[in-house]
C-alpha cells in the first residue's frame, strides 16, 4: 500500500482474523444503509471516546490500471488533497485560466521529453521558466493545504488516504461532535476536485518512489518478487506506478480515472464511534445524495496462468541478503484461503510457531521469518514466507530448511494444539481489532467492498474452527510445491564509495 | 479529580466561498473526561495504577521500572538490548522457555519485554477470562527469570547480526548517525553498541542487571480492563506483597556538550540524500512546553506546517519533511528530517535553515497561531486512543517526575499561549548558529555540499 504521509511498503497482511463472540454484539450493532445513488453506507457506533472514524473506500486500485498508466491510482489519491472548487482558494474563476495555461506549457514539455536524446534542453528550460511565473502569479489566489488546515482545526488528527493494488481508502478521524463536517468536507472533495498544482504533487510522488523503492531494499525486492510471481495479471505492477509511467502521467489521467471509478455506486462509506445511527445517515444523504450513479468501466484483467516451474529473481543492492518465497492461492473468501490462514499462523505467529523455532532458536540461521497473504484480496494471490538469514548463513540454506519446514506440512498433520492455539487467536484478534474506530472502520469497509459481506468479518472464527489436519495437508500438498513457487532473493552489491 | 474539560471552538476560518462554507456547521459542546486512574502504594513501594474498563473482554498490564540504555556501563553498550531479550525469552527458574512461551500463546496473549531508553517495559495483554494465569505468568517472568545460557547467546548473536546490517537502511543511517553528530559518539544518548561490546556481555551481567533494577521499590504497574477491582487487587497483593528490596542507584547522567554549527556527510549510495538539520533540544518537563508544541506545529510538526508548504507542496522537493522536538533524559533533540534527490539537497537545507531563522525573528501570524491553538486543542481528545493509554500515561508523569495535573491543565496552557510566548521559545530552544547539518548519501551526486562537509563514517 502507499500512503500519503507513510512511506512504508506495507506488505498487506491480507485477512487480519477476526470473529465474534455472541456477547461481544458488535455483528447485532452495525447499521447498513443504502443510498439512492448507490453507496453504501456501514454505520458501528460504540462510546469508548466522544471521537468518530469517517472512511471512505472506492473500490479501485493498481489493478484497474491500464499499461503505461500504473501509479494513476496512487497519484489521484495524492491529487484529492489540493482542495476543490470552493476550498483551497480565494477565486477559482481566476485561477482556472492559469492552471489551463500551465497545461498548455506541459504539453510542450512532454512533446519534447518524448524526442529522448534528441529533446531540446533549452526549450525545456524556457518552458519551464515559464511554468515558474504562472506559479508565482497563481499563488495569490490559493489557500495552501486548506482542506488539510480545516479538518485539523476542527480537531481531527490528521485526514490520510490510501492506496492498494484492490482500493483507494480516504481516512478521518473527527471528534463526535464534527461528523457533519466530515461528512461535508468528504463530499465536497469527490463532488468538486481542482487538480492544481499537479506537476509539484507528481514529483512528490516520485520523491516517494525513490524513498520507499528504488533506495530501499525491501521496497527494490519486493517489485521484482512481484513482478516474476505474475506473468500477466496486474498484481505484477507496484501501487506506486512504474518510475517511467508516474513521471509521465498527466492531469487528462488522473481526471478520467477519477470520474470513472469514484463514482457512489462504486463507494462505501463507513462511520464508526460515538455517533447515532439514524442522524448519520440523515447528515450522509444530505451530502452525498446528490452526487449521479455512473455506469461503471467494463473491466478486462487478464488472467494469470498456471504456473509450470519454479521462477527465480536476483537483485543486487548493497545491502545484506534478504529472501521472498511466494506460492499461487486463492484469495479470500475461499476455503483454502482460510485453511492458508492456519497455515500462517502455524508457520510464524508467535515464539511457538515452526519456523520461529527451527531457523530462528534451533537451527539459528535466520534473523527473523514471517508469512502472509499478498498483493492484494481481489484476485487470486500469493501465500509469501519472508525470511532474513543470520550471517554467515546463506538464503540457499534458509530455503533447504523452509522446504524441509514445508514437507512436514504435507506429510504429517499438524497437532491439534497447534490447530486450538490458532482458533483462540482468530478469537483474541478480532477483539483486539475492536479496541480502536479506526482499525474496525478499516475491517468493515474492506471486507464489504473485497468480499463481499462485512458479516465475513464474523464468520472468520468459526471458518477457522472448521479447519481440520487433513484440510491443512490437502492444501499444503495442492499449492505448496516448487513449481507453483516464485523465489526472491536480494544479493549483496559493492557499495560504491564516493 | 476528574478534569471535564468542554472542547467548543465556534470560532471561524477563513471564510469559504459558495454553498456550505464548511465553517458554518453547527457545533454542539463535547465532553469528555480524561479517564482516571486510581493510585495504590503497596508497602514494599511497588505502585498500582489501576482502572476498570468493562468495554471489552480484555485485561492489559504495563509494568514500568526505571532503567534502560540510558544507564548501561560504557564498556557494554548493547547491554540493555540483550537484557530485555534474554529476559523475555530467557524462560523463568520453574519454567523452560519452551513451556513459558507455550503458556501464554495458548491463551492468545502477548507479553512483550522492551527497552524504552531511560525505563524498562513489560507489556501484557490477554482475554479477561485468562487474567489470573496471565498475571501470575507475568510475575513469574518479572521476579523468577531465569536468563538461561542459550538464550543469552542467542539474544546477543541476533543484536550482532543486526549491528552488521545496521547500515543497510539509509534512513537509519540518517537517524543514528544525527544523533552522534549532536550528542557525541560516547554519550549515551549518542553511541551505538559494536560487535565487541555486545560479545563482552554475560551471563552474569544480565543477572546482576536484574538484581540491581527489578525491586518492588522500583516497580509501577498499570492494570486496565474487565475485571473485577477488588479480586483483582487481592490477588496482585498476593503476588507482589512478600518482596522485598531497596531503591536501585542509577548513575547520573552528565549533560551532552553544547556542539559548534558544522556540515557532515556520509557516504551512501543512494537515490536521495537524508537529510538531518538540528542541534540539542529539550528535557521533560519544561515549563512553555505548551508554547513549544505550538511552535512545532506551525514550523514542522503538521501535515499543514510551513516546512510542509515550502518543501513538498510548493516546490515538490520531497515526500517527507518534518521537525520534532521530542524531550528526553538530561536533554532531547531539536531535529527536522527531509529526504530528497540529491540535487536538491543544498536548496531543502537552505529552507530548512531560512524557516529556523524565521522563527527567531518574528512571531507568528495571528491566523497561523489561531490554526495551531485550536488544532492543539480540539484534538485532544485523541491523545488517548484507550482507556490504557490514558492510565499508562498518567503512571508515565509520576515516573518521570512530571506533574499529575499535566494532561488536566494542558488545554488551559494551550490557549493562554501568545504569539510571543512562541517568538520566545523560539529564541530559547532554538539556535541558527549552532545548527549540525547532516547529509547521507551519494557523494558525486551532491557535489560541493559533500565535498566541503566534514567527512563521517556510518557506525
């Protein structure tokens, strides 16, 4: 995921287990609303604090990119923040002309960037002097970061947003008594977005793609795990967009992917904290009832293919060596998704999982190992084990031992302690995920919009429960093998010393 | 006492022209009290914060000692680090590490041990229904460790491997190396352990570790969540009451020399240079800390900042630019952070430094002070996501000798700020002609910035 004010690569720990005692009566308290418009609206309040969690999902990613676009996503969640027609601006009627002009320069621009080596530097520059003016001139009629400025002076701790390979999600937090702010703050931005200041924003982005890629060797990896893993479905392209895509993309992009896909029928909405249900909905008609239902784009995402051999990826950073393995699964709700959940756990949650034991306390070649489910929940995905060896081990040797680790998962079942340790943590999970609004609006939004039914969300722990040895040795056998398997590997590179 | 506080800010923006000026929606008056905790000394001076909170079947504990890095001897850097890993998966004297670990996963629980610089910190949380066995487990941990060889061996063979690729991450580079660079590398605040110090360790120095700082008179423990006060009270009675022991000397801290303005670079092949801009900053508990926060959020602290407008929104230089001025023991640091690509490393140095100025020299806008009040003010009450944190940081003031009614009088303290109070601490806390610049990244990129700054190694 990229975020607007976290650099981080999240590594998208796909279904955070979740379930629900009867007693706790969480499933009995949310509210579902529909608007006539299509968006829908989910609704938990609880009284822990006089706050409340405002979301917005639209249900749009890095998968719904087409080729040479990737990053468009990602830079129109950037692009929300620059204020509309009314925020962020003195007079938009006297802007608008120069935003138009500063367009017009741009097409010059990318005309010439597009000879390459034959481009003319010095029409470049004059162009861009050029820019520098219009900028100047435009900025006495600008509010700088007013829609930002307004929600943290009402108190919120900082409005945020989002973006996956399946969804773009816009986040605040406000204090109870400003759900009508948000509400109308949120609307205005998707009803009268003004793409201003794009060029600065799409450098930005490309500041942040240095940061969290092509400088980090996690980041580095990572694109080229994906990218082996997938031959032809888009969970091969980074959210953040590939350098040359981002560093040509233009306002035309970010403007009709936004009118295409953040269209209310294809929005949720969820409210979660100390509000009442019924004026929330009252205060989330009066705002966004009147933005129009639009047919949605026709999606055409390829397919990925079966795969038939082992795929492998170096890259080469100076930086010690790090490993991915990633094997083909369905993605949630499937069964063996679920039983793919187990299987994590069991692998690496805790001091007393498998491959703690083994490669970090017994055999002691690696420093750490986790599992989860990634890219993304919308498509099939891949079940990953991330492992770090511990000098002067290799990532050859981690590899021997993960596989040992993973023939004993498909010839021998797993111990029923193991099986009960895993069905109390989905129970303590689901509670813990509880303790704060912005982590249970997060759940309802994602698990209504990716799969279907928040109540999914609910389902989880009894699903866990139902999982037996056999289903865990079913599935290992089914995915876990070597050629449905993508490995990874970051070798070490010379520094050069300058 | 409980502080109720009333959050109602009418008061406008600027105004927003066309349908629905954001500004002219109604607000009703919010309460909220801050949740309080109830003090217990125990006799043995261990003391309990403690506080029911029935809105979820969980119970959580956070013990606190003081102790940390802070305090460790300079010939065993890497001390501390060890020390909470042996001890947390060290097992105790009746349990094997395998049956310790064992016992609390099978209840879903999590207890974690770690180092939080000048205290010491085991955190717990565990399904109210297991609160009894979590607890007693807890305790055991804390007073029968058992630090058993092989894991000491392993917790100081991890804490190696991560010194060897501690200087894989540029940003970390950036942070650690700042910090050397302002505080001096053999202060505590300001050196790092190295493979030798780490193997130096024993055994028998996490032992003595233990003795010298685990001792009732040293022990503040917050206990939130479902139970029942009293059973709860009469069992922690039990398990704590029958020890016994002194207060531990913690060696004086001598304050960080006062260093000279200087550049330094380091080398690191990289896209962007990491950038660190600062000198020494503030201990706890200032007095115009209020007026401080206030300056930090108009300067760097904010997503609306000034630094934020002049480096990312205006000039698109970089992704993250942003200041801090997080307190510590004997002083904290006053830092502003910014990564971008190399060529424009010297431009974002020269507006951090222009910004730093400015706040010497004037005081703010009355409208920026405005947004910087009522920000500080409205929201507040997030400052406590949990009822636990709200009792965690109440049991924090009393161990670091702060005063009790911090969080009670600091919206008071907020609003009572002037635009002078901030031009003051302005001058106090800052200095533009002390400032350390530090530069990590690729030299030949950087050009005459690297080439003319005092050449560093990354530790």
């Amino acid at each position: 995921m990229m975020s607007r004010r976290t650099a981080a690569i999240l590594l998208v720990l796909a279904l955070l287990p979740m379930s629900v005692r009867a007693q706790l009566g969480f499933a009995e308290r949310v509210v579902e609303h529909r608007l006539a418009n299509g968006l829908r609206l989910l609704i938990l309040p609880r009284k822990q604090s006089p706050t409340c969690a405002f979301y917005i999902l639209h249900r749009v990613g890095g998968v719904d990119e087409e080729n040479g676009r990737t990053g468009v996503t990602h830079l129109l969640e950037h692009m929300l923040f620059k204020g509309t027609t009314t925020i962020g601006t003195r007079d938009y009627e006297k802007e608008k002309p120069l935003w138009d002009e500063i367009e017009r320069i741009y097409d010059q621009i990318e005309a010439e960037r597009a000879k390459g080596d034959r481009a003319d530097a010095e029409r470049i520059a004059q162009l861009r002097q050029r820019e520098q003016e219009l900028l100047q001139q435009v900025s006495q009629w600008l509010i700088p970061q007013e829609y930002d400025r307004i929600f943290e002076r009402a108190g919120s701790p900082g409005t945020n947003a989002w973006t996956s390979n399946d969804v773009t999600v816009f986040t605040v937090s406000v204090p109870a008594n400003r759900l009508e702010l948000a509400a109308r703050m949120q609307a205005d931005q998707r009803s009268n977005p003004v793409w201003r200041q794009f060029y600065q924003e799409r450098d930005v982005v490309l500041e942040e793609r240095r940061q969290s890629v092509d400088d980090s060797p996690e980041g580095a990896l990572w694109e080229a795990f994906l990218a082996t893993a997938f031959l032809v479905h888009p969970y091969r392209n980074p959210v953040i967009g590939w350098q040359s895509d981002v560093s040509r993309l233009r306002t035309a992009d970010i403007d009709r992917f936004f009118r295409a896909f953040y269209a209310p029928n294809n929005t949720w909405l969820a409210v979660v904290g100390d509000v009442e249900p019924e004026r929330v909905i009252t205060v989330v008609e009066k705002y966004f009832a009147n933005i129009p239902a639009q047919p949605l784009p026709e999606r055409r995402i390829p397919e990925e293919p079966l795969q038939r051999g082992v795929r492998r990826v170096v890259v080469k950073m100076p930086a010690n060596p790090q490993m991915l393995m990633g094997f083909h699964k369905p993605n949630a709700p499937h069964d063996d998704d679920v039983v793919f959940e187990v299987i994590r756990g069991i692998f690496t949650r805790g001091r007393t999982s498998r491959l703690y034991r083994e490669l970090v306390e017994k055999q002691k070649i690696a420093l750490s190992v986790a599992a989860y489910s990634a890219p993304g929940e919308r498509y099939p995905n891949l079940f990953v084990i991330d492992a770090v060896p511990r000098h002067p081990h290799t990532v050859q040797e981690l590899e021997r031992a993960i596989w040992r680790e993973i023939d004993r998962l498909r010839t021998q079942p797993v111990h029923e302690a193991e099986l009960n340790r895993m069905r109390n943590w989905a129970e303590a999970d689901l509670i813990r995920q509880l303790r704060s609004n912005e982590g249970m609006a997060t759940q309802l939004l994602w698990a209504d919009a990716v799969l279907g039914d928040w109540r999914e969300l609910f389902r989880f722990v009894e699903r866990v429960r139902k999982v037996t040895a056999q289903d865990v040795m079913r599935v290992a056998r089914k995915y876990l093998h070597k050629d449905n398997c993508t490995i990874a590997v970051l070798e070490t590179a010379p520094e050069a010393q300058r | 006492m409980k502080a109720l506080l009333v959050l109602w800010l009418a008061v406008g923006l600027a105004a927003v022209a066309g349908a629905l000026p954001p500004t002219d929606i109604a607000v009703e008056p919010l309460q909220y009290t801050l949740p309080k905790a109830e003090r217990i000394a125990l006799p043995n001076g261990v003391v309990l914060y403690v506080r029911e909170d029935r809105d979820l079947p969980l119970i959580e504990v956070e013990v606190r000692l003081r102790g940390g890095r802070l305090y460790e001897p300079a010939a065993k850097v890497g001390l501390s680090t060890v020390f909470v890993r042996a001890w947390r998966n060290g097992g105790t004297q009746r349990l094997s590490p395998e049956a310790f670990n064992t016992a609390i996963e099978d209840m879903a629980a999590v207890l974690e041990i770690s180092d939080e610089g000048d205290t010491l910190s085991l955190s717990l949380s565990a399904l109210a229904r297991d609160w009894r066995k979590a607890i007693g487990l807890l305790t055991e941990l804390l007073r029968t460790p058992a630090f058993r060889e092989e894991q000491v061996r392993l917790a100081k063979e991890r804490t190696v491997e991560e010194i060897r690729r501690r200087n894989d991450d540029i940003a970390a580079i950036a942070s650690r190396e700042f910090a050397g660079f302002v505080y001096g590398t053999s202060h505590p605040l300001g050196r790092v352990p190295t493979v030798s110090s780490v193997q130096a360790i024993t055994r028998d120095d996490l032992l003595r570790w233990h003795r010298t700082l685990v001792t009732p008179c040293n022990l503040w423990v917050a206990i939130t969540g479902d139970f029942d006060r009293r059973a709860l009270l009469e069992e922690v009675r039990r398990l704590f009451g029958n020890w016994r022991g002194g207060t531990p000397a913690l060696p004086d801290i001598p304050p960080p020399p006062e260093q000279s303005a200087a550049v330094g670079f380091i080398s690191k092949q990289a896209e962007q240079a990491h950038l660190r801009v600062g000198h020494l900053g503030v201990p706890r508990g200032i007095p115009d800390r209020a007026a401080l926060d206030v300056l930090d959020y108009i300067f760097g602290g904010s997503f609306t900042s000034r630094l934020m407008h002049e480096i990312r929104d205006k000039r698109g230089l970089a992704y993250a630019v942003w200041s801090s001025f997080a307190p510590a023991k004997p002083r904290g640091l006053f830092v502003v952070g910014c990564q971008t690509k190399s060529e424009s490393a010297e431009e974002a140095i020269n507006l951090i430094r222009e910004q730093i100025v400015r706040l010497t020299q004037e005081p703010p806008g009355d409208e920026e002070l405005r947004q910087a009040k009522e920000s500080l003010v409205n929201s507040f009450v997030f400052r406590f996501p949990t009822v636990h944190d709200a009792v965690v940081a109440q049991m924090l003031l009393e161990i670091h000798g702060l005063p009790q009614d911090t969080y009670d009088t600091y919206i008071r303290r907020v609003q009572a700020v002037s635009a002078q109070d901030v031009l003051a601490v302005a001058r106090k806390y800052l200095n533009p002609d002390r400032l350390r610049v530090l530069v990590v990244g690729d030299g030949k990129k950087l050009g005459k910035l690297a080439a003319q700054a005092k050449r560093l190694q990354a530790r």
